[in-house]
C-alpha cells in the first residue's frame, strides 16, 4: 500500500470515528489553509471560477468565492470518508432530487436514463441516494494507479452501487451501460470535463471545452431518457435537481457525430446553467478549457476549433 492509498484508507476510517462537527471543523481548516496557500489546484478553480461569474465580479468578491468554494470540495471529502458508516435512512435524509417522480417513473417502465452530472455538491452522496432508494444504478469510475482505484470501486459497491472502469474492463464499458439502459438501470454520467482528449468540442462559459460523448451517444444508441443535473449543497444536505429530457435529433436528420455534438451542446449548456447558479459547489481544480495554460489562466491565442470525435 503507497501513501495515496493509505491515506484514503485512514480517511475511511479516522473520520467515520470523529463526531460530524469536529470533522467539518477540521475539514473547513483544511480547505481555509490551502486558500491560504494558495497552490496550483487553487490557482485553477479561481480561473475556473472568473469564467463563470464574469470579468464584473470585482477580485475580492471572486477570492471569497474561491474559499466558498474550496470549502465545499472540503465538505465533499469528509462527508464521502462518512457515507460508509450511515444507515438507509440518514442516506436518504442527506440527500434531496427535486425531479426524483422522473426517475422513478423511468425505472417503473424500465427504459432507464442517463443523467448527465457535473463535478459538484456530493456525486457519491447522489449514488448512495439512488441505491437507497431501490434503484438500480450503474456509472463508470476513471481508473486510478496503485490500489486506489480499487479502494474507491469497493466503497462505492458497498453503497449499493454498479461501478464499471472507463478502460481494461471485461467488456467495453459503454456495451455494458446500453444493456443496463435497456433493463431499466438509472446511468449517472460525470459529463462536464472529458478525460480522454477524444471528446466533443463545445461552447461553455464562452469559451471552447471538450465533453465525453457517452451520455448523448448512450441516449441516441437506447432511446433512454437523457437528463441533465444541477447539484450543490444546502447547509442540511446536499441537494441536486434534473431538467429534461432532453430533446434528441431525429436519426434521418444527420449523421450519428452531428447528433451527438448537438446533444453534447445541450448538455453543455445545462450543466453550464445550473454551475452559474451554484458556482460555490462545483468543484473544477484542473484545467478545463482549451485555451488554458496550466495554471487555469487563459493563454494569449485560443486553438483553432477542432472537431470532436465520438
């Protein structure tokens, strides 16, 4: 076991022990010292942040959104170290889905959905949530080097959840999710930064980023429903809403890339609506648009479009 692992393997265990208010202390000190830091993964999420908000917001402003922010991927840690230790019913005290009859009526019929998530409030929180409610549920998890990706599959898996590797898996993990869809399984998809360098290009924050064709290509492929999702936390529980479905093209009317570029787009600008809304809680400390240096900030040209591949 490396020090990642184990510290991953302390945090399961040494803040499941402490009372939530002393975790949440410690945690919020944390997240205050690295704002204090102010180290490379800050750097990025304010840059992330100013293309958000806009170039209005005076800087003071935007730093104590930073800390806000910084706070609530704080929050998000120690309360995914905690969700192994709840009971059912605190996990589904702990989360609320406004549009949860969608869902559930989606499963009732068994077409399934596909819901499009951005990195924010509490992912795993939204997972347990499905799970607790009965759902099944299957998403895909990035593989991660020596042992932690492991630990993460097992403490997702022991929430209730279905989790498949983006490569290296048995079977391509996207045949595996269109049968999923098509037993009526709920399909939350990570789908505001793409991992593979393979993804479509859209407009976002307007500027130029690239996002996982899955979710669309899942929707076009199955006929689920396609669903985007807002999350954020509110003192009492970390919270998320869906709007859709979203329209999908007729498949006479373009080719299978210019679908799935449309839907994508669609799902840009959803994602991008509820972040604006919530711009505290979604969590984005890498480089996100393609005119980013690394350290978040714009470079002085932007890359000529390219067209993103499916």
């Amino acid at each position: 076991m490396n020090l990642t692992e184990a510290g991953f393997v302390a945090g399961w265990r040494l803040v499941r022990a402490l009372p939530r208010p002393v975790a949440a202390a410690a945690f919020r000190m944390g997240a205050d010292r690295a704002h204090r830091k102010d180290g490379g993964g800050t750097r990025r999420l304010r840059a992330n942040l100013r293309r958000v908000v806009g170039p209005e917001m005076p800087d003071a402003e935007l730093d104590v959104l930073v800390r806000a922010g910084l706070r609530s991927y704080a929050r998000y840690w120690m309360e995914a170290f905690r969700l192994p230790g709840l009971s059912r019913t605190e996990i589904l005290a702990g989360f609320r889905l406004d549009g949860q009859e969608l869902l559930a009526a989606d499963v009732a019929a068994g077409r399934g959905a596909v819901v499009a998530l951005p990195h924010a409030g509490n992912w795993d929180a939204a997972g347990a949530w499905v799970a607790a409610t009965g759902w099944p549920m299957t998403t895909v998890a990035e593989r991660l080097p020596d042992g932690v990706y492991e630990r993460f599959v097992g403490f997702r898996e022991g929430l209730g959840m279905e989790i498949l590797p983006n490569h290296g898996g048995p079977r391509p993990a996207f045949d595996v999710l269109v049968d999923r869809l098509r037993a009526g399984y709920v399909v939350p998809l990570l789908a505001d930064r793409d991992m593979s360098a393979r993804g479509v290009e859209v407009d976002f924050f307007g500027g130029r980023t690239r996002m996982p064709a899955g979710p669309a290509l899942l929707a076009i492929r199955t006929g689920a429903p396609l669903y985007v999702a807002s999350m954020w936390y509110e003192p009492d529980a970390a919270c998320a809403s869906i709007e859709g479905p979203l329209p999908l093209p007729d498949p006479d009317s373009a080719p299978l890339d210019e679908r799935v570029r449309t839907v994508t787009q669609r799902i840009a600008d959803g994602l991008a609506a509820g972040i604006a809304r919530h711009p505290q809680d979604w969590h984005m400390l890498q480089r996100m648009w393609l005119d980013q240096g690394r350290d978040g900030t714009p470079t002085s040209a932007q890359p000529p479009a390219t067209t993103g591949t499916v």
